[in-house]
C-alpha cells in the first residue's frame, strides 16, 4: 500500500487563530479515511487547504507523488481530488442532470456525452426521477446525494466529503453511506469528514483525530474509540450513552 | 422542427420588413436602432446573463469599434472590413486588460471596475487629439465596393448579419460546454471551481467575445452615422441601456434581449417623437395650453430615460427574470 | 509653495468625498449593498441647498438643520419601498434597482429643473483667506471641510456611543450573529441607508456653492465615491474618510501637474491599481475575494 496523499506539518492562521496547526498525515489508497473532532477544529479548514481555495501558511500537500501546494480548484479537480460542501453548494437554476454534467464535462467536452454519464451517475444515486428538476428546489438529502453525484461524475482519483451525512436521518444517512461505499469500490481514495461517530466507525478503514486545529490521534477505528484522549476531548460520555 | 421554423419565418420577416415599410427611411432607421440594440443586449448578455458578470462598461468597446474604424478610415484609402477588424483588436485590448484586472475578485467588483474602465476610455478620447476631442470624428466620404452608402438600406442589413452573428455566437456557446461552464459560474463560483472549471479564464473568454461583437456593431454603427463624439458612443448611459434591454427582455437567453430592444427602442422613439403628446392634444383629451398637456409635450420628449428608470425598478421588483425568464432552454 | 497649495485645496475638497463615501461604505458594511443611486441622492442635496438659498434664504451650511433630517427620511422611506426587497437578492439585482432609482432622480431633476446648470452664489463664494504667507484658502472650500469634520465626528460619537450605533456596527460585523442577538436587522438597514441618503445629501449641499449645480452631476460624484470606498476597503468607515482625503489630494495633484482634464482619469487609475494590489482596500473588511 502506498500513500495516494501526505499532509506534512500544515499550518493555516486567521489572524491570531491557527485553525490547522502542524497537522501531519497520510491516506491510503483504496481506503476510507474518517477526519473527525469537534466543531471548530479546523477540518473544514484543511480541506479548503487541500483543494486551494486557500493558501497555506506553512507544510507541505502530496498528491500522487506531487507538490500541489499553491494549485487552483480546478486544476485539483482536474488532478483527481475533487471535495464536497458542508454547506451544500447546487447549481440552484441548472436542472438536476445538469449539475451533474458539470462534473462530467472534466472528461469531456460534448453536452451529448457528459448528458448520458450523467444521467448513469443519478441512476447510480437514485436521483435519476429528478433529473429534469432545477437542483435549487431538491430537499436537503437529495440535495447531498446530488453533490455526491457530480463528484463522482468528474472521475476522481480521491473525494473528500465534508459532514455528507450531516443534517440527515437515520435512513438518509445509511443510503448515502451506501453510495460512500460504491465509490470504494469502484476504487476511488475517501477522506471522510463526519460528526456522526457510527457512521465513521462503521465506514472508515482509519481514523485521524484534530482538535484545536492540532492533530489528537491516528489509528483503527478500535484504536480510535479506545484511545483515553479521544474519548476525554472528543466523545466524552456522549459516545458511550449512545452506544 | 417547430424549433427551426419560428426563428427562419422571423429571419424572412427581417429580410423583407424594409420592403413592407416601402423603403421608409424614418421606419429603417428605428429598424436599425433595433437591431442595433438587440445586438449590443446580446453581446452583453453572453458574460452579464449566462455567466452572472454584469459589465456596467459596454459602451466601451461599442465606442472602441467605432472610433477605432472611424479613425483610420479618415483621410486613409482602406477598405472598411480592415477598419472594422481594427476596432475589434482595440475592444479586445480593453476587455483584457479588464478582465485581468478583475476577473480574481468576485461580486460588487466587476460592476465597479467595468465603469471605471469606461470611464477611463471616455475621458481619454475626450481629451486627446487624434481623437478629436469632445468635437467628434466625422467621416466625409465612404465607400465599399460600389454598394449606395446614403441609402440606409445596406446598414440595415448589416445590423441583421451582425445581430444574426451575436445571436448565433450565443446559441452556440449556449449548446456547447463552455455555456454550462459560464452558467454554473452564474449560479456558484466556488463549486464551478471545485469542478474543474478554471472561473478567471471563462469569465475571460465570455468577455473577450462579448466585446468583440459590441466592437463590430460600434464600428457598422460609426459608418452608418458617420458621425461619433464621446457623448453619443461612449457613454454611461448607453452602457445602461444596453443592460436594460437584456434585463427586461430577460437575460440568460438567446431571444430576451432581441424581445428587449423591439420592447424599449420603439418605446423611446415614442416618446422622443412626441407622437403621444400630439396625439392626446390632436384627440382633444388634454388642452395645448394646459400644464398636463405642456408637459405630454415637451416633458415626455425627455422622458423616455426617466420611463428606462421606472420599467428597471418595477422589472425587478416584480420580475426580475425579465419578460422571458430564465427558462429552461435546449429543448 | 505650489505643493501645499494643493495639498491644502486637495484635502479641503477631499473631506467632502470622504463624506460622500463614508455614507455608501457604511450602506455596503451594513446591508451589503453597492448603492448606485448614491450620486444621484448627492445631486438632489445639491438643489436642496440651492432651492433652500434662493427660495428661503437661508444660507448652505445653514440650511444643512433642514437637510439632513429631510434627506434622512427619504433614505429611510427608499430602503423600505424598494431597496429592502431586494436584500437577499442577488448584487446585480441591487445595483440594477439602485441604478433605475438614481435614473428615476435624475431624469425627474432633468424634466423639473432643466439641463441647465445653476450656480448657487453666496456672499463669500469667491473670497479667500490666507494662511501661511502665500497659500490660499478659497473660504466656501474651508467652510465645507469644517463642517464635514463636524459631521464626521458625530457620526463617530454615534457609531461609537449609542445603542442605535453599536448596533449598527454589530450588523456590519455579522448580520447573522447581530440577528441572534436579537439585534432587529431590517430596522438597521432602513436607519442606515437613511444616514447614508443624509450623508450624501449633505455632500452635495456642501460643494453646492463650489459646483455646477445639474441634473446629471450624479456621475462623476458616484464613481469618486466609489472609489473612495473601495480605497479605504469597501464597509470601512474610517477607510473612507482616509479614502476620501487621498483622493483629493490626488486629483488636486494631478490638476496641477498634470492637467485638470485628466484629473479624473487619474482617479480612476488609481482605483484600478487598488483593485489589482489590494482588493481589500487599506482598511478592509471583506477580502478581495
Ligand atoms: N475564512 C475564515 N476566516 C476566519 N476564520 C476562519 C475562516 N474559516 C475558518 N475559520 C476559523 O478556523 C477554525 C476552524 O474552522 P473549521 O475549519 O470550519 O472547523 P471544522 O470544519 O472542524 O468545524 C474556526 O475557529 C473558524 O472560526
Ligand atoms: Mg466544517
């Protein structure tokens, strides 16, 4: 196994805060990477990093054996890593399939082509009942699942999700960790944010901790849920009360 | 085929409307205004309603074709299409050099820059020389390849080439990927970024094409009137008027803003030509003398930027798609 | 001496811009709005001091008592007709509303006042006094800058001391944040695009006895506001009236060095290169992003 990505030793301020301070770490490929800790602790932060839509104060981002250190979104996207919003982001006025083929024209540039891998994508989804609707007026889950959908639709060699399960219901959640699922193994590299501890425990291969924009722990889900200053920052009592 | 046929039947319609007027030299001439409009509308259009940019500017390159192609047409034997080729390169200029400018920075931004490029350009030909300052060029003698230049009649029929070529442009751009580029750049900058769209460079693209057909109709506009000053084609008002007419036909569309301009430009010439206010007297309904009817009379003929204000408040307000709307297109 | 003579004349008239521009940059700050009818609201002051003097004889610095609250409550009663409905709009929809509304001004200035230009003449317009042994004053310019300096300092006093004005300072930070507070936001748009409307209208009153009073001079005075803003960092209120002193100083520079036809073109150079340096204006609150 070798590392499709490798965080070293990055900082990000704003001002007098350091939302990511000296975070190291790297992501398999293949596997399903969870990046949890509470609100505030500098995830978000690190994956606006990752895909440069902000600069770094100082470390170093490898992709694929290459420095991407001051690339552009798009020229991340073209690379093969490709985000998710925590903050959904539709094209509200381009119907469903046409967000979709916004993504789908990264691999080519006929509308006729990126219109039938597209539609393939909402059926993988199971929003291919909406494809026609203007993606602004879908309710918020399908509105995830959309998101999921145009990711995917780029060919991404790695996705980094950001809280994709956040705001959602039980049955909700466990249809887009379905999808989270089929995007493994159709072999594409997962870095997972997410509040929802089941969840990540239940998806992801490993685990890295951030709090404070600091780096806590690293290891197995196992390990993770074990480890005393996880348990003490991060879950508390409240993971075990939820069982 | 439905498709087809409504967009060739007006084609016809435009062919032979100068010969249904009897070749009236007063009815071309608004035809052209129109056409001249609808054009300017949907070059604006391409940046302003597909990719969101709303250039406050667009008198610049306008302005830049004509001058450009009336400059060098002064006093020198070349051929017009030379000339006309000129005036795009100078609007291209501009709209680098904005572009580059403001392109990385979002929102408020573009609009402010875009007058403020304008601004610039208008001054200069205030107040330079080979320009001719706030006098004017006026261009003496023309000719092309032996076709009656003091007819209107050839200028009507370029206006319909030029506006058959911004609408063309358009509906191809809009068919093929670099329109959904523009429209999710429209809708949201980050997430077209994040998939794979370089937003700086089809901002560009969008602009550089949109200033190169207002730069052809600028330069067909100077030879037909033969006669440009800073006020006339480079000016705040016009660019705003462009603006108007994509907005209220409906931006974001092939058809809205050649809806705009036969909406606003008969409208103003209306207005302009106090036909309503001797009409009203003619009929009788208001007095001659009386306050209202002084105002119908010379108010109104003054009006018709006062009416552009009120229709722009009440459209958004009440409308903001436009009459068109951003409808759901290619079907 | 040429230079401070500049220097001096350029300050006095930038104070003016400053005012012009702290009122549009406290309208963005607060409700997020590029107000393009601003220059026409500069434009309306000017008559209402022009009307003020040769109607009711009363002086233009004076007549600022009645201006000022006029102007205000028709700034507050614009944001709440038309403006407010579009504040969750997109900002091309608010700079077009904004845009049709300086139109309806100064086209309704255009049919009720005519084209032709006025000039309000007071006792004092052309007389100057001397400071220094050889620099000039003109006395309406000085006078215009006093006041501005009055008006700027009470508006400081308010942003900084009532509640009113913390509150708006709070919206300005973060509307969201200033709404869970319990802070009511629509009441803090209306105020403050009424202190902006008086704020321009106040400018305008002010420069009235040093200008060419006409319908269109909305313009120019729009963009140089404008570019006030976005130099002192568009939101900023102490950016702007920095903003306002070092454009005029710059157009009184290059009128002199230069020559007065391309002062404005200077102007707005400048506000291109602030643009591609430092989007976020020397004091800004939203980055250049
Ligand atoms: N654009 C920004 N400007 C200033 N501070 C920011 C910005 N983005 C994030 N922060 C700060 O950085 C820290 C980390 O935020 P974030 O990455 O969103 O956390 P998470 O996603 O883990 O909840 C927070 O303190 C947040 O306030
Ligand atoms: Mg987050």
């Amino acid at each position: 196994m070798e590392p499709l990505l490798t965080i070293d030793q990055v900082t990000r301020r704003f001002g007098g805060n350091v939302a990511v301070s000296g975070v190291s770490f790297s992501v398999m490929k293949g596997d399903i990477t969870g990046l949890i800790g509470p609100n505030g602790a500098g995830k978000t932060t690190l994956f606006n990093c990752m895909t440069g839509y902000i600069s770094l104060d100082a470390g170093t981002i490898i992709f694929e054996g290459r420095r991407i250190n001051g690339k552009r979104p798009d020229q991340m996207c073209r690379l093969g890593m490709v985000r998710t919003w925590q903050r959904v982001k539709p094209l509200g006025k381009l119907s469903v399939l046409e967000n979709v083929m916004i993504g789908a024209f990264v691999t080519t540039a006929s509308p006729k082509v990126a219109g039938k891998a597209s539609l393939e994508q909402l059926q993988a989804v199971g929003l291919d009942r909406y494809a026609d609707q203007p993606a602004g007026t879908l309710p918020i889950g399908l509105k995830k699942k959309l998101e999921l959908a145009r990711v995917m639709a780029t060919r991404p060699k790695m996705v980094l999700l950001d809280e994709i399960c956040g705001g959602l219901n039980h049955a909700e959640t466990e249809s887009v960790l379905d999808i989270v699922r089929m995007l493994r193994k159709r072999g594409v590299t997962i870095l997972f944010i997410e509040h929802d501890m089941k969840a990540v425990t239940s998806i992801c291969d490993r685990i890295v901790v951030l709090s404070s924009g600091e780096k806590l722990a690293e290891g197995t889900p196992e390990e993770i849920t074990s480890h005393p200053a996880v348990i003490e920052a991060y879950l508390g009592g409240g993971y075990h009360a939820q069982g | 085929m439905k498709k087809i046929l409504i967009p060739i039947s007006l084609l016809l319609l435009a062919l032979f409307l100068p010969e249904l007027v009897g070749r009236n030299p007063y009815f071309t001439g608004i035809m052209i205004n129109v056409l001249m409009m609808a054009s300017l509308a949907s070059a604006w259009n391409i940046p302003g309603g597909y990719a969101g940019q709303f250039s406050f500017g667009h008198a610049a390159y306008f302005g830049a074709g004509a001058y450009t192609t009336l400059i060098l047409l002064s006093g020198n034997p070349i051929d017009p299409l030379l000339a006309l080729l000129a005036g795009v390169v100078t609007a291209s200029l501009i709209a680098l050099i904005t572009g580059s400018i403001v392109f990385r920075l979002r929102g408020h931004y573009f609009a402010l820059a875009s007058i403020a490029v304008a601004e610039i350009v208008r001054l200069s030909v205030l107040n330079l020389q080979f320009t001719g300052g706030a006098q004017g060029i006026l261009l003496s003698d023309l000719t092309f390849h032996g076709i009656d230049l003091n007819s209107k009649i050839p200028f009507y029929y370029g206006m319909l080439m030029i506006l058959v070529l911004s609408m063309g442009t358009t509906a191809y751009i809009q068919s093929s990927r670099m329109g959904y580029y523009l429209q999710a750049i429209r809708e949201d900058q980050d997430a077209a970024a994040s998939l794979g769209i370089n937003v700086a460079l089809y901002k560009n693209r969008a602009l550089l094409v949109s200033a190169a057909l207002s730069s052809v109709t600028g330069s067909l506009y100077g030879l037909y009137i033969r006669f440009i000053d800073p006020g006339a084609v480079l000016d705040l008002r016009l660019s705003i008027e462009i603006i108007l007419t994509a907005i209220i036909g409906g931006v974001g569309t092939i058809w809205g803003p050649v809806l705009g301009a036969i909406l606003l430009v008969p409208l103003a010439e209306l207005l302009r030509s106090n036909v309503i206010g001797d009409t009203l007297i003619s009929m009788g309904i208001v007095s001659d003398v009386s306050p209202v009817g002084h105002f119908f009379k010379e108010g109104l003929a003054h009006a018709h930027v006062l009416v552009y204000g009120v229709i722009t408040v009440v459209c958004i307000l009440f409308m903001p798609q436009g009459v068109l709307g951003i409808t759901r297109r290619r079907k | 001496m040429l230079i401070i003579q500049s220097l001096v004349s350029g300050l006095l008239t930038g104070g003016v811009y400053a005012l012009a521009g702290i009122g549009m940059s406290l309208v963005f700050g607060v409700m997020n709005v590029s107000n393009f009818a601003h220059g026409d609201l500069m434009m309306l002051g000017m008559y209402l001091a022009y009307f003020a003097f040769t109607l009711l004889h009363i002086d233009p610095y004076l007549s600022l008592v009645l201006i000022l609250p006029v102007s205000f409550l028709f700034g507050f009663l614009l944001e709440k007709l038309f403006v407010s409905r579009v504040i969750h709009h997109p900002h091309q929809n608010q700079i077009l509303l904004t845009v049709g509304l300086g139109l309806i001004m100064s086209n309704s200035a255009l049919l009720a006042f005519t084209s032709d230009p006025r000039i309000l003449t007071t006792t004092y317009s052309s007389s100057s006094v001397m400071i220094f042994s050889d620099v000039s004053v003109s006395v309406p310019l000085l006078l215009s800058f006093l006041v501005t300096c009055a008006i700027t300092a009470l508006l400081y006093l308010f942003l900084a001391r009532t509640r009113t004005g913390m509150a708006l300072r709070a919206t300005s930070q973060n509307r969201e944040a200033a709404q869970l507070m319990g802070i009511d936001v629509s009441k803090m748009s209306a105020i403050t695009f009424g202190i902006g409307t008086g704020l321009a209208a106040a400018a305008g009153a002010l420069i009235a006895p040093v200008y060419y009073i006409h319908p269109m001079a909305g313009h120019n005075f729009l963009l140089k506001a404008f570019t006030v803003c976005v130099l002192g960092g568009l939101g900023s209120v102490p950016g702007a009236t920095l903003g306002g002193l070092i454009i005029g100083v710059v157009e009184a520079f290059s009128a002199t060095w230069i020559s007065t036809d391309w002062k404005d073109v200077v102007v707005f150079m400048l506000f291109l290169a602030v643009l591609l340096f430092r989007p976020q204006g020397l004091f800004g609150k939203r980055g250049g992003e």
